[in-house]
C-alpha cells in the first residue's frame, strides 16, 4: 500500500523520490544493455547465415572468417570501446547511443563464428544459463548492502591475468589452460556484474540534469554488456558442444 505523502517526514519524501529515479534510471541502463544484446545476435545470426551457403564458405564468409579482414574484424570492437571511453564526456547522449549501436553491431560480426564453432542448441542453452547467472549476479549487486568496492581491485587483476593468459594460449593451444581460462573468466565476470551493478547504481544522482543521466545509462549499459557478453562466451567455451 502507497504511503500518503501527507503523512510523511519531509527526509521520507526526497528518499522516495530519490528512490523513483533510481528505478527509473537503472532501467534505462538495461534497457539500453538489452537492445544492445539483440542487436549483437541479430548481426550474429545473420552474418553466420551470409557466411555459409551449401556448407562452403561464401565469399562474404571467406572475407570475415579467412582472410586478413578478420583481424580488423575481431579488434574493431576492442577500438571502439577505447574510443567510447575517452569520447563519452564530450559527445552528446544521442551520439553516445548511436557510437553503443555501432559497437554492438560490430561486435555481432565478430561473435559470429561461435555458429560455426558450436551447435545451435547449446548457443541457445548457455545464453539463458548466462542470461540467468547475470540476472542474479546484477540482482545481488543492486540490493545488498554490503560495500563492493574493495572487489574492484581484486577482479580488474583477474581480469589483467584472464587476457595475458588468453595470448598465452593462442600459442600454447593447451585445453587445459583453456578450460582454467573459462573457469576463472566465469567468477571474474560474474563478481564484476555485481560490482558494476552496484557502482552503477551508486554514480546516479538525482541532480544530475537529463543529458548527463543519458550518458550515464549509456555507459552504465556498456559495462554490464561487456560482462554478459564475456560471461556468456566464458560458458560457452565450458558447456557449448562443438559442430
């Protein structure tokens, strides 16, 4: 039952409205993060299809999976984040939006060839594992009370050690090491799910004008995108069955 403002303390109603805003705000950061999702399986699923015709590589698929514009292809996203980062403060929100599109996009293309690598059954079966662990994880992080901060420092070096070991294992080609990667790589970005979440949350301010709170669910949106879409590629590459 609502309370009637009438009967409230004066701190009461800044907390409740306080409280509107916040749900409002950290809706639109997932929102954001969702249409950013959708748009990276939708490319996905229509590049694998492009790419493949008879069971042979298309030309267009031969250009993104074999020939030297793949390596554009893979580290465009890795650019883009960069750019989005250093650029975020000076360019308007509906620049800002558009930039997080691209790179969604972009970023599709390159997830492409996970169809190529596994079957689409377990795609789909480790996206709602992924879905699910992230949903809880983000849950965590937005209710508990309990001060995540100091987690930071410990998963942003798990973080450093998950990628120096990856180009590690480019030359190894050790399943072992792979499957310690994956292990790892799913507790580092489930802890930062619930780390984001919660620095996401703590960054809103209800003085903030409205070009600034856009901003800030855009990147907000970023961060948590990053973590699904590295959590999910980290079960993949534990549970996904190989074509």
């Amino acid at each position: 039952m609502a309370l009637d403002p009438r009967l409230m303390s004066k701190s009461q109603v800044q907390d409740a409205h306080v409280d509107v805003g916040l749900r409002q705000y950290m809706l639109g950061v997932y929102n954001h993060m969702t249409i950013g999702l959708a748009i990276t399986g939708l490319v996905a699923l229509g590049a694998s299809f492009a790419a493949i015709q008879g069971g042979q590589l298309t030309g267009f698929g031969y250009a993104i999976y074999a020939s030297p514009l793949k390596w554009v292809i893979m580290l465009a996203p890795i650019g883009m984040v960069f750019f989005f980062a250093a650029k975020l403060h000076s360019m308007a929100s509906s620049t800002a939006q558009v930039v997080f599109w691209i790179y969604a996009a972009l970023m599709g293309l390159s997830l492409s060839s996970i169809f190529l690598v596994y079957t689409g059954e377990s795609i789909t079966r480790v996206f709602f594992i992924a879905a699910g662990m992230f949903a809880g994880t983000s849950l965590y992080g937005y209710t508990t009370k309990k001060d995540l901060t100091g987690m930071g420092s410990f998963l942003f070096m798990g973080l450093i050690g998950i990628l120096i070991a990856s180009v590690v294992n480019i030359f190894l080609a050790s399943s072992a090491l792979q499957f310690a990667i994956s292990v790892i790589g799913v507790l580092v970005f489930a802890g930062l799910t619930a780390y984001d979440t919660q620095s996401i949350k703590n960054e809103y301010r209800e003085s903030d004008d409205g070009e600034t709170q856009a901003k800030k669910s855009i990147h907000g949106a970023l961060r948590l995108y990053l973590d699904f879409i590295n959590l999910f590629i980290m079960l993949l590459s534990l549970f996904g069955n190989r074509e």
